[in-house]
C-alpha cells in the first residue's frame, strides 16, 4: 500500500514536475521566439513591398537586451535589406534608363527603317522611271523614220531602233557588238569613213550628204553624227537619212524658179509677136481671097503662111514659160493624142514607132494640142538618139501614186502613165540632172528650150516627167499625167460644117492695135458682115450701148484681152453683161496661154481665139457663136 502510495507521489510528482518544466520551456521558447515572429512579420511586409524598417528598429535591433543576437542578426539583415533595396532603386533607375534608351533606340529604328523604306520605294519608283523614259526614248526612236545607230569609240553598235532592225532584218541583240560597216554597208557607205570623220571633228553635230545607187536608183544620203556620254558608256549616235525625196524637190523648185524668171520675159515678148503676126496672117488671107492671085504667087503665100504658123508654134513655146498661164483643158482620150502625135513624128521621117496603149485607158483632162507638142519633142530626141533605121517605143498604162514609188512628190491618186523609150546611147548622171534647165542642150545646133517647154507644160498638168538613163542602155521618159477613170468620154459627134458665107451680121471688133482693127475689118468685110470698131472696152461698151437704144445690138462682140492704157476685155465683159445679158463676147488674146482663154466661159466669154488666127478659124469661130 505504501509503496502504491509512494508511486503515485512520485507519478505525480514527476506529472507536476514535467508540467512545470513543459510550461517553464513554453515561456522561454515563447520569449526566444518573439523577435522571430517580428522578424517573420517583417519580412512578409518586405515580401509584399513594404520595408517594415522602423519597426525593425524599434522592436528587434534597439530592444534593449545585453546579449541581443538577434539584434545583431537583424541588423546585419537591416544592411542588406538597405543593400538590397539601394540595389533595387539602382535596378530600377537602371531598368528606367533602359527603357528609355529602348524607346529611343526603337524610334531611331522605326526612322532608319522609314527612311530605308522610303529610299527603297524611291529607288524603286526611280528604276521604273529609267525604264519608262527608256521605253519612251526608244519608242521616239522607233518612231523615226530614219535609220539610228548608237556605237562606242570602237566602232561597236550598242543599240538600234525600228527602222535600222527593218533594214537589217536583225534584231538588235543580234547587231549589238557588230561593226558599224555591217549597217551602212546597206547602203554601199564606208562606216570607218564616218567614224573617222566624227573623230576629228570638234563640232557637236556633223551632218554630210553621200549620192549612192542603191537598187538601180540614185539616192541621196544625209548621214549625221554626234559624240554622246552616259556615266561611263561614251560613243556616237549615227542617223541615216534618206533624202532623196527632199533633194528632188529642191531640184524641181530651182527649175521651176528659172522657168518662171524667163517666163515673165517670153510672155510679154510673145504677146506683142502675136499680134504682128496676126497682121501678118490676116493680110496675107486677104489677098489669098483675092481670085487673081494665083500661081507661083499663090505658092509663095502659102509658103508665107506656112512660115507665120510655124512662128505661132515658137511663140506658143515661149508662152509655156508666161507666168500664171494655163492649158486649155478638155476631157480627152490619150490614146488618141499618142497615135496622132507619133503619125505627125513619123510622116516622112526614117525612124518608126511601137505603140502599146492599154485597153481600157483613162480618160485624162489635157490641152490635147500641149500633150501632143509633148510627145512630139520628146520622139524627136529619142529618134536623134538612135543610128540605123531607130525604132521608138510608146507605151501607155494606168498607174496609181500608192504604188509607184516614183510619184512620191505627187498627190495620190490614178496617173496615166506614157513611156517614151529609146536604145540610143544613154546619158550620163551629170547630165541627167540638167536636161530640163532652159538653154541646156547637148547639141551644138539646139537651143536648149525643147525638154524646158516638155516640162513646163505637164507641171502645168499637176504630172511629173522622170527620166532614167544609163550610157549604152538607152534613155526612157515617163509622162504621169492625173487621170479621171470615174469619169466616161463623150460619143463623138459629126464634124460641123463650116459656112464658107452666112447672113450679114454686125460685128463688134474692139482691139487696142490699129492695124489689127483694119486688118480684122477688111476681113469680116470679106465675109460679108458688118463692123463696128473699138479701141478699148469704154469705148466697146459705149458702141454696144448706142446699137443697142437703136434696137440694132451687135450680133457679135470680138474682144482684146489686155489692152495697156485702158479696161481690157476681162473687165469690159462683165460691164457689157450688165448692159445686155444676151450679148455674146468671144475673147482674143496674144497670150495663147492666159488663163482666162483656159476658162472663158466662167469669165462670161462664149468661145476663145488666140492670135494669130487664120481666116478659116475667124470663120469657125462666127460659125458657131452667132451663126
């Protein structure tokens, strides 16, 4: 019992004991640990951002405790805390700075690329411009109707346009590094020639003509060169053109310039020989009309006469040159004009003739007796080209400027074309480009007007006259003359018949030249007509007038054209119309060629008569005016 006693004490005591060693150790571990759990409590607020430092200071480090190793610790840790939070604030001013420096950086970059990107669109927009303004030049280039040839210093072509490719019959990258001679040896020129003279030349542009054959014809080469530096690319642009279009023009206006200088000479000279030889002819009519005459008289008029016609023919020649003045037009078939100006060449003459004239030949609108002089010059020349029994060649066809390169100075449209051939001797070049200036013969006893007039005449035409000739080969001349294939021949009529003597009529003469007006009286007398004679148009009109209030008007009015110191008939007329709308006015002019006897009709002339005019042309012309 006792020792149960005993054991409880003891377990008991040893309960009380251990609780109180278990509560003591509580206390002091609760003591110990209290700067802990501030530690702790700080540390979770530096966790979560706030530095709990004073109350660091206060509670742990600043207790007042001899032996406060905690307080050590803690401001051991203080320092680092301050460490670490001076490390912080450098962080973040460092982390500050360097977003910034970012943000600075990135703008810089987004500039350098703005700028890259601008520079690159830029370029870009510039290489599409070069390649436009490339097109665009080589586009004007093609455009040309030239041959261009761009080289370097060695002779090597570097680029071509459309024509010089045409030309060639290459492309340019098959020309490209070719030497210029394999272009200009086209047309039978030297290019190292070129090239040389383009070296020693210090002017900018260099042009030189070249005369060459190319396909049996003479052409006219305008070669031009020019030294051109691009960067480091230096060379020279060599430009063909061909000319000879140009040059013939300039040929056909010098010629035409001289013609018409001596035109303004031979017209005013003509005119006044006219109208001696229509008193010529006139009286010598007269005493043909005399019975009496007869015999070796008779024969010696005739030869008279025979004489003033052949003057008329010169003058009519001279009159080519007059200026202003024109063909006496009429719808005509050429072929007719051909055959009867080739009988008239061969009537009694050694050489003969082959004519070909196409079926079906358009009709053309000529002064028939000008195109028949034409022709008749023309187998003249050839005849007196060949030896031994000569044979001329006629040959007509219709033809149209599209596709003859030969009418390329002319308007388009349909020609007739007539070829007048020869197989003499030819010609040479330097002849060749002066056998239509006047005075230019090659024959001593020639005066130099016959292929001046020829020319003349078909310019007077709108046709064109083109020779081609060789020395052995014979020379042809080709007469274009405009044709009107739209437009049909009349059916020809029976001839009138001309009466020898009609009713008396009176007959106004008005003539500026007193011997004309006798001679034109005695003539008209023989006629049996009544004159009434004038000395300018005043005077006509007055005559017309006073015949007219006595109810007796003139029948018919014979009217000089010019008259020097008074109104002529070109403006008589119109007054004269005035006084009587049914007059009927017959113009007479020495200037065969005048255009108002072209077109007398639209002046308000009923028919036209140049001077001279034999009596039985005066007595046509009665005949159908007023008879």
């Amino acid at each position: 019992m006792i020792l149960n006693a005993a054991r409880k004490e003891i377990l008991l005591f040893t309960l009380l004991a251990t609780g109180a060693v278990l509560a003591f150790v509580y206390a002091s571990v609760h003591y110990l640990l209290r700067p802990l759990r501030r530690l702790h409590a700080c540390l979770l607020q530096h966790e979560d951002g706030h530095f709990a430092i004073t109350a660091l200071k206060t509670d742990i480090i600043t207790e007042g405790s001899p032996r406060n190793e905690l307080g050590f610790i803690a401001a051991k840790a203080l320092t680092t805390i301050k460490e670490l939070e001076k490390a912080q604030a450098e962080l973040q001013l460092m982390h500050h700075n360097l977003e910034q420096l970012v943000v600075a950086r990135t703008k810089e970059l987004s500039r350098k690329t703005e700028e890259l990107q601008h520079e690159v669109l830029e370029r870009k927009q510039a290489e599409v411009r070069e390649l436009c303004l490339k097109n665009h030049l080589q586009s004007i280039f093609d455009s040309m109707r030239c041959v261009l040839v761009g080289v370097d210093t060695a002779g090597a072509v570097t680029f071509v346009n459309a024509e010089t490719e045409a030309l060639c019959g290459r492309a340019l990258e098959e020309l490209r590094g070719l030497p210029l001679n394999t272009i200009t040896s086209l047309y039978g020129v030297s290019g190292d020639d070129i090239l040389e003279t383009a070296r020693n030349n210090r002017e900018q542009w260099q042009t030189r003509r070249f005369q060459t054959d190319l396909h049996d014809h003479r052409v006219h080469l305008d070669i031009t060169t020019s030294p051109f530096r691009v960067g480091e690319e230096v060379g020279y642009v060599i430009r063909i053109d061909d000319v000879s279009r140009h040059v013939a023009m300039e040929q056909e206006l010098f010629r035409a310039d001289k013609l018409q200088s001596i035109g303004i000479l031979a017209g005013g000279i003509a005119h006044n020989f006219n109208n001696l030889l229509a008193v010529i002819l006139g009286n010598i009519n007269l005493v043909q009309q005399d019975k009496q005459v007869g015999g070796e008289s008779g024969a010696y008029l005739a030869t008279a006469v025979q004489a003033v016609h052949n003057a008329k023919k010169l003058t009519r020649e001279l009159l080519t040159f007059a200026k202003g003045g024109k063909p006496r037009k009429r719808l005509a078939d050429l072929a007719e004009v051909v055959r009867e100006a080739a009988a008239i060449v061969t009537k009694g003459n050694s050489c003969g003739c082959r004519l070909s004239l196409t079926s079906g030949l358009w009709p053309v609108e000529i002064d028939p007796s000008q195109i028949e002089q034409v022709i008749a010059k023309m187998m003249a020349n050839a005849s007196q080209a060949m030896e031994n029994d000569p044979v001329i060649d006629i040959v007509c066809a219709n033809v149209s400027a599209e596709n003859d390169p030969r009418l390329a100075q002319l308007p388009p449209g349909p020609y007739v074309c007539i070829t007048i051939a020869d197989s003499g001797s030819g010609m040479p070049t330097e002849i060749l480009s002066r056998i239509f200036d006047p005075y230019f013969s090659t024959k001593g006893e020639g005066h130099g007007l016959g292929l001046a007039i020829c020319y003349s005449i078909v310019r007077k035409h709108h046709g064109l006259i083109v020779v081609d000739s060789q020395p052995e080969h014979g020379t042809s001349f080709s007469i274009f003359l405009p044709a009107k294939p739209e437009v049909s021949l009349p059916e020809k009529s029976a001839p009138a018949v001309e009466a020898l003597r009609q009713s008396q009529l009176r007959i106004l003469v008005m003539d500026d030249e007193p011997m004309i007006r006798e001679v034109m009286q005695a003539m008209l007398g023989v006629l049996g007509h009544q004159v009434i004679l004038a000395a300018d148009g005043e005077e006509a009109i007055a005559c017309y007038r006073q015949a007219l209030a006595c109810g007796t008007p003139p029948d018919l009015v014979l009217m000089d054209l010019v008259v020097p110191d008074g109104m002529g008939g070109k403006d008589a007329v119109k007054e004269l119309l005035l006084v009587d709308p049914l007059a009927k006015v017959v113009v007479c002019s020495g200037y065969s060629d005048d255009p108002v006897l072209a077109n007398c009709s639209q002046f308000g002339f009923v028919a036209a008569m140049a001077k001279p005019y034999a009596f039985s042309e005066l007595q046509r012309i009665i005949a159908e005016t007023a008879g």
